[in-house]
C-alpha cells in the first residue's frame, strides 16, 4: 500500500530568525496621539462613522527588569 501525502504549505524563503522579530517586543515607554485637523482630510468622511478609535498598544514586555513576552 502506498500512501499519498499533499504538502500545502508554502516553504518560507529563509528560516525563521527570532532576532527578526524582536522590534515587535521592544517596549513603548512614551504614550502618543495624533490629531487630524478638518482641512487635512481628503475625501468625505461617511456621515454614520462617529465615535473615537482608541488602541490599545504598544505595551511594556518587561517587568522589574525581566523580559516578559
């Protein structure tokens, strides 16, 4: 009996590499905000869209000096 197997997932060009991915870790330790002024807008803005998007992020990944991820 021979069995059949389908490889289905895509090979990566290059091997994962975690130093890759460390900036996603790196903790932001100054809140920001960003404003639009009405004549920086280009288009219209729907008239049911209203509200405040608020995002939750980025946090801080350590804690007492120990890398927390």
């Amino acid at each position: 009996m021979t069995a059949l197997t389908a490889n289905t997932t895509p090979k990566p060009d290059s091997p994962y590499n975690r130093q890759d991915w460390q900036r996603g870790y790196q903790s932001q330790r100054h809140e920001t905000d960003y404003w639009l002024e009405a004549d920086e807008i280009v288009g219209e803005i729907p008239a049911a869209l209203s509200g405040t998007l608020f995002r939750n992020g980025p946090a801080l990944f350590e804690r007492g000096g120990q890398s927390v991820q």
